[in-house]
C-alpha cells in the first residue's frame, strides 16, 4: 500500500524505493503547513492555467518579466514545481544539458567526435576506487545518509518528468526545436526515454563542476608535459617557477618583477602560461557600518559563457514559512546565489588545482581480466596493480569501455597521442606510456547532502558551516546577515600534496611510484576563511586571496592551493572603486551597481600613461587623423561604453548615442584596445617566429602582465627589440607609434575618417549563443549588438586580444552573465534582490526565427542597456502577476 502511494506520486522513478516510504511520509507530514486558501485571493483577471494530475500541489505565478514565483505548503510540493516550471521555460536546454552531462551526445549524432566528447565526459564521472560512476554513489549516498536531500531532488526530477510526460501527451505547446532541428527526440515519440533520472540531474552539477574546474587543469596539465617533453628536463626544472607567476593574483601590483631570462628560453616554455579559455565572475559583500542606510549588501556577477536561454534560472519560492529568491543553475535544483531573507550570499570560482595527470606504464600480465598491470614500481611487483576496466552504458545500444588504476584514476589514452590533443573515444591498451588522471569530481562528495540546507541557514556562521560540505568546485562564498555579520569562505576536496612539490610539481604528468599518490585531503581550517573582517568589506574575483603567489612562489606556502589566479586586474579595480566611493562617506545600493557595471580595467590605469608618453615622441610626425585620435586618448575617461543605446528590444535595433562626451570616451576605447592588439603582436611576435612558436590567445595573461610590469618601470626583460631586424634595435616607444598608427589605419578603414566615429560599439559586440550552438548550428543566436562590456574590467568582455583581426575576435561570447544586489527591504526586513539578466527566463515562442518577446525570450535585456534592475516580487502583490499555473493532484 505505501510503495503504491510512492509510485502513483513519482511513476517514472523505477529504483527500489521500499526502504524510505515511511521516513518519505514523515517528511511529508512535518513539512506540511495548514494551508490557507491562497487561490482564492488571486484576482480572476489574471489568466489562470489548470495543470491536472500532477504528483503534488503547488501554485506558481508568473510576473511580468516572465520570473516564476512558486507558492507551497512545504518545500517537496515547491522543489516539484521548480522542476516542472523549469522544464516548461527551458526543456531545450534542459534536455541538451542532459546529453551532453551524460555522455549522450553520440546517441544523437554517431560520430567519432561525439563518441570522444561522450568517452571523456563520462571518465570524468567514473569513481575510481569502485569503478561506478559517481552520480550512482551520490545518489546512493543521499538515501543513505539524508533521505530529506533525497526526496528534494527526486521531486525536482519528476517535476520535469511531469512536463515531459504532459508534452508526450500535447497538453504542453512544443518549443520550436522539437518540430526542427530537434525533431527526433520529440518526447511524443517515446516519453518514457527522455524521463530524467536523479542521476542525470547530478550530472549536470558534475558537468559544471568540470567545466569550472577539471576542464581547464587537464588541458594545462597535459600541455606542460608536452612543453616540458620539447624543452627537456633542465630548462623545466629552472624556469617553471618563473612561469608561474604570469598568473599570480591580485598582488601582481606589488609583485617583484620576474628574472631575467634569455629570449630563447622564455619562448621555448611560455605555452606554461596557456589557458583553456576565459573563466571569472565577481562577488563583495559590504558591512552595514559602511553603507548609506546601514545595511550590508551582497554584490554577485558571475561571468560565464552567454546564452539564451541564460544558464541561470532566477526564481522565488514560498514554501510554508521559507522564503527563498535567487538564481539555479539551469538543469539543478535549488539557488546557488541568492537568499533566504535571513541571510544572503553571492558566489565566483576559486579554481584551485583539482585535478593531477600521471605518467602510466603498462606492461602485458595474463592474470589481469584486461590482460596488463601497472608497473608503479620497477623495483618492487608489489607496488604494480591490474588494469581495471569498466562498461558503462548509456543506452540500449551502447556502452563505453573505460579502463583505470584505483590510485591515480582513469586511463586518458597513450600518452603521446594525449600529448597531441587526441584523447580516444575508446582505448586501446598495449605496452608502453599511458597517461591517467584523477580529479576531484570523481570522488564521493557531501555537496549533494547540503545542496538545499544552505537555503535554512538562520545566519553567516551556520552558512559557512554548510558550505563548507561543497567539496568539488571551489566556491568563493561572500555572505551576509540580517545580524550584522558578513563572512567569506570556500572549500573543496584537494589532496594534501605532501611530497616535494618542486621536484614533482603537480602541473606536468606525475610519477606512480607512490611518491605522488593521493592519500588524504586538506583540512578545511587550512582554507582561507573570515568573518567580519576590520576593514568592513570582502571582495573576491577568482583572485589569490591569502596571497600565497605574492612572491611568484605557489609551493612554499602552509597548504598548496593552486598554480596560479586570475592575473587580478578586476580585483583590483573593485577595491579601487569600493575604496574611492568610501572616501566620499558611505556606499549606496547604487553605488554598488556603478561598480558592476565599471567598464575601466585597472591595467589600464597603470598602462595609459606610458602609452601616451610614448606617442607624445611621435606627435611631429603623425598625420592629422592620428593627432585627432591622439587627442581622444589624451582626454579619454577609460570606460568602454558602447556609444549606443537600445531603441527596440524584439528586432534588437540600436541608435548611436548623440551625447559628445560619451561617444568621444566610447571611441577612444576602441582606439586604445586596438592598439593593445597591435602591441602584443609587435612586441612578441619576433620571438614566436624566430623560434617557431605560434602566438596565440592563450598567452594574453603573460603579455598584458609583462607590458604592465614595463609600464611600472620593473620589467627586465627587453621584449621590444625585433629580432627580424640586426641593424635597428626597436624599443617600446617605436612600438607604441608603430601600433597606434596601424589602429588609426584599420579603423578609418573600417569606420571613416572621423575619429569621433569609431565607437566600441561597432566593433566589440555581444553575442548570445543558442545551445544548438553545440552543435555548430548558429542559425538561432541573437546578434552580435552593442553592450557596455570592457577588457579585463569589471563589467568584462571576453574578447581575445591576441588577433590580426578585432572584428572577429571582438565579438563578446561571455561576461556577466547576470547581476544581482541583494539587501534587506524596507518594509519586510529580509534581504530581497534587484538584478540584472541578459536574455529572458524562457525560451523561444512559436518561431525560432523570430523570438516571442512577449512570451519572456530576451525581454529582460534592457536590464543590461540602463533600464533598472527588476525585483523578485511578493506573491501578495497581485497586480504584478501576468499568470497563475496551479498544479493540482485531481
């Protein structure tokens, strides 16, 4: 009777559920709240849409810029709800997030490149030590340990499987895709194989886990074993240190400069410095002493690549008497950034060094069921282990064969193909070099058991506390509370590198005698962490915030963190901001979206003068364009604005601003970054062809950091001398002409001959990405268009600065992917947010070639082109509301 009771209320869930049916009605019964007719105070103008037979009852109403509000008696009703509702916004994204997490990709398109992608997703979700994948064991741990976590997250699961089974049934309209492109897996055709599972839900966290994370430190690990292939033991061994404090956080500004190092030896190693992409975000809270009305604010802006959909899910929910508002990471339930009303919190990635590469050996042994072992140790067999293998499948159809050491994790392929970027949908085994790698995100992890006790915390201690059990990605939480404490902490399982890291560094392919094994983690009171700290704020942008690299040195320190942080130039120009506003008297809520939305870098602060000077040498000999475009560097702000303005939001139309000022800032931005390309390319370019090196945007961290360190009269390296040329030694002044004019030159090319003309706008430009994009499909991103985004600034543009062509690679593919300030309302007390969204909270209306504005895709733009930021809303405050759905179970 009671299993039957748990299965009419999640059909689609198939796993054993005995074991918890009566824990799952106690939770039901003690969450639950004596309801109040909340319906019938809904006026009746506002439309109102009947959803029958669903598992549990909720009500959730839709304001105006499409934002759901959910209403529930209890927080298992609300989470159904979150699933349904998301699913119903986002089931597009929700579904390719699905594939791509699981390793489902090559079901769709059966291609070798797919079964690739598909191979390694899936190593990184395989448990070492057991041979599972790590979402089983999660999911296992969570009905073993905290069956409330449990049923949360299958109730999140069935609410999109509710969706799904109601758009098999056409009760749901077809998001455009599904009839298109998408055509095949239409859930009409087969409901039951596109039911989610909780699994796959965390999957999903594991996918962005390793996209913030392991991503990124395999690439950089699996390169440095090339370069250190390439330039031989020696030279690795003497400079790598110097290497590494190309990325040495925010106190790059004090830092000594680097030594001094012949040219064919930094260039020969400078691939050390390579980064997988661009990755930041932003987040500072500010203590109520500090602020104009006494109350602490929480600042978020995360950065990410940017879709539309966004990636981020804003929503609220009134579950009994929680109170929850904020943002999901589309695909997992819950708000990672956002508040309870008691507290609130903000997040960025800390990065840190997840993730470590080994250098295997294998050796053919017919007593192992894969017939070859690991030779860890020439010396001693019994050191040697059995190749494990693994066959997971991922359909009816196929499986995937992954082989690996339960030391030091799953085989990548033969070292030299690995080496060379060719990662294998399916490896061979043989005698010889293989590499292996073990990262963070394969072990059983205790986020999954707080991942929505965080939205209780009562305040700043007991947050920290529960954040703490985040144990995969490195979230940088900055929080606050309606007691007056503010606090920051973050954490993540890193194994505690006891060996000699300067003769093993873990940032090149390690070795398995046993010398570099993990066997225990760092305690987490060894991880940067404070509370009400005297100088009143806490700011965070993927910097070193303990200041372990300050002296260019990241293993000398009490516990090893990381390689290298963000080069710290949004650290810095915060600070700078907050310190500046502060010296004025206290900080507004206005003030903190000034900064937000800062377009200056602090590199360009230190840089300008110098480049000016340089080219006052040169002014006799400049054209009159060039004087012009002179004399708006000479006067220029340093903001980024576009120099446009939105004028029609559903054919995304703009009009250049006509305010003199504004547009003379704006281009003298462009004037400027075009020149810093020109820069790069004169001053480093020699090197690479001399010595058979490609330039390329993987070094721009290392460029703009040697330019600054010349700027501020430390650098000792002379970069500026052409190789090509024996006769003429260039220095930095000649370059700097040399590249302006070449910018005035390309410009008027492009733009006209009126300086004034040449706004960023019409060069750096904003592109959302749709997720077909995967797929190499572009026929449904919108734009590029104009967006107030700068270089390594604050309110960031993820352009690539290393480029023959700027029109191209200006194009902005991330940046702040949302904005948020989140204080206590006058009227509640509790913490409410304004924010900002660069899309809409649904997807595409009946046409993919023509966005429904008016059903929420893209209408929240504006928000970004000067508009107010919006509010979540009380559910009280009718008037505000476009639509109730209510899901009831009859």
């Amino acid at each position: 009777m009671l299993e039957k009771r748990v299965r009419a209320l999640f059909p689609s869930y198939k796993t054993a559920v005995f074991t918890f049916l009566v824990p799952f009605l106690l939770f039901l019964s003690c969450q639950a709240q004596k309801k109040e007719n909340f319906l019938d105070k809904i006026p009746s103008n506002i439309p109102r849409e009947e959803v029958k037979n669903s598992q549990l009852s909720a009500i959730i109403l839709i304001d105006k810029n499409g934002i759901p509000h959910i209403k529930s008696d209890d927080f298992l009703s609300g989470i159904f709800a979150l699933g349904y509702i998301m699913a119903k916004a986002r089931y597009s994204q929700l579904d390719l997030l699905r594939v791509i997490s699981n390793g489902m990709v090559s079901s769709i398109i059966d291609i070798e490149q797919a079964r690739e992608v598909d191979a390694l997703t899936l190593r990184t979700l395989l448990n070492p030590s057991t041979g599972k994948l790590v979402t089983d064991i999660q999911w296992e741990l969570l009905q073993s340990q905290k069956l409330s976590s449990a049923l949360l997250l299958l109730a999140f699961t069935e609410g999109i499987n509710f969706y799904i089974k109601r758009l098999s049934e056409g009760l749901e309209e077809l998001p455009p895709e599904y009839s298109s492109i998408l055509s095949a897996r239409n859930p009409k055709n087969d409901p039951q194989k596109f039911f989610f599972t909780p699994q796959q839900v965390l999957a999903i966290a594991r996918f962005f886990e390793w996209y913030l994370t392991g991503e990124g430190d395999l690439a950089l690990d699996s390169l440095r074993e090339y370069i250190k292939e390439v330039v031989g033991d020696e030279v690795f061994g003497s400079y790598f240190l110097e290497m590494l404090t190309a990325r040495a956080g925010v106190n790059i500004f004090t830092l000594p400069a680097p030594p001094s190092l012949p040219n064919p030896v930094i260039f020969d190693i400078i691939d050390f410095l390579s980064a997988s992409g661009k990755f930041g975000s932003n987040n500072w809270v500010i203590s109520a002493t500090l602020t104009a009305d006494g109350k602490p604010i929480v600042a978020n802006d995360p950065h990410l690549p940017l879709f539309n959909p966004p990636l981020w899910f804003p929503w609220k929910g009134e579950f009994g008497k929680d109170i929850i508002e904020g943002f999901a990471l589309a695909g997992i339930p819950g708000i990672l950034s956002g508040t309870n009303g008691k507290v609130a919190w903000a997040v960025t990635n800390g990065g840190y060094d997840s993730l470590d590469i080994y250098k295997e050996f294998l050796k053919a042994d017919a007593n192992c069921k894969t017939g070859f072992k690991f030779i860890h140790n020439h010396s001693s067999q019994s050191d040697d282990l059995c190749v494990e293998s693994s066959e997971i499948k991922i359909s009816s159809s196929r499986s995937f064969e992954l082989f690996y050491c339960k030391k030091h994790g799953v085989i990548l392929g033969k070292r030299e193909e690995v080496l060379r970027g060719k990662i294998p949908a399916q490896v061979v085994l043989s005698e010889g070099e293989f590499l292996s790698f073990r990262w963070n995100g394969g072990e059983q992890s205790r986020e999954v058991l707080v991942f929505l006790d965080i939205l209780l915390a009562e305040d700043v201690q007991e947050f920290l506390k529960r954040a703490t059990e985040f144990e995969v990605a490195p979230i940088n939480f900055v929080v606050a509370d309606l007691k007056g404490n503010i606090g920051y902490s973050t954490y993540a399982l890193l194994p505690d590198r006891k060996w000699n890291l300067y003769q093993f560094p873990p940032i090149v392919a390690l070795p398995t005698d046993g010398c570099c094994d993990w066997e225990r983690w760092i305690e987490k009171s060894k991880f940067p962490h404070t509370i009400n700290p005297p100088k009143g704020f806490i700011a965070t942008a993927n910097n070193d915030l303990p200041g372990y690299t300050a002296d260019g040195d990241p293993f000398d320190d009490p516990i090893y963190l990381f390689w290298s942080y963000d080069p710290g130039y949004r650290i810095a120009e915060i600070t700078y901001m907050i310190q500046e506003k502060l010296k004025k008297g206290k900080i507004s809520v206005s003030d903190v979206k000034e900064i937000q939305h800062d377009t200056v870098s602090y590199w360009t602060r230190g840089f300008l003068p110098s480049f000016l000077n340089a080219l006052s040498s040169f002014q006799t000999d400049m054209t009159d364009l060039e004087k012009k475009a002179l004399s708006l560097l000479r006067s220029w702000d340093m903001t980024c604005k576009s120099g446009f303005t939105l004028s029609d939001l559903e054919s995304l139309r703009f009009n250049e601003v006509d305010d003199q000022n504004v547009r003379k800032n704006s281009s003298a931005c462009t004037i400027f970054w075009v020149s810093v390309t020109n820069i790069i390319k004169n001053t480093f370019s020699d090197e690479f062809e001399k010595y058979k090196l490609k330039i390329s945007p993987s070094f721009e961290d290392y460029f703009l950091k040697q330019l600054y360190f010349f700027s501020q009269g430390t650098h000792k390296i002379d970069f500026f001398d052409d190789l090509r040329t024996d006769s003429v030694r260039e220095n930095f002044e000649y370059i700097a002409f040399l590249s302006f004019r070449k910018a005035v030159s390309y410009l008027s090319e492009k733009f006209g001959q009126n300086p004034e003309s040449w706004l960023w706008g019409r060069l750096s430009k904003l592109k959302l990405f749709h997720f077909t994009s995967f797929a190499n499909l572009s026929l449904f991103d919108i734009g590029p268009f104009p967006v107030d985004f700068g270089p390594v600034a604050p309110s960031v543009a993820w352009v690539y600065l290393v480029t023959d062509n700027p029109e191209k690679d200006f194009i902005i593919q991330g940046g702040p992917s949302m904005r948020s300030v989140a204080v206590p309302d006058d009227e509640t007390g509790l913490f409410s947010i304004e924010f900002a969204f660069p899309g809409g909270v649904f997807g595409f209306g009946k046409d993919l070639q023509k966005p429904d504005i008016s059903k929420h895709f893209n209408d929240l733009l504006p928000t970004y082109f000067g508009k107010d930021y919006i509010k979540f809303k009380r559910l009280t405050d009718f008037d505000n509301f476009e639509k109730v759905i209510v899901l009831t179970r009859d």
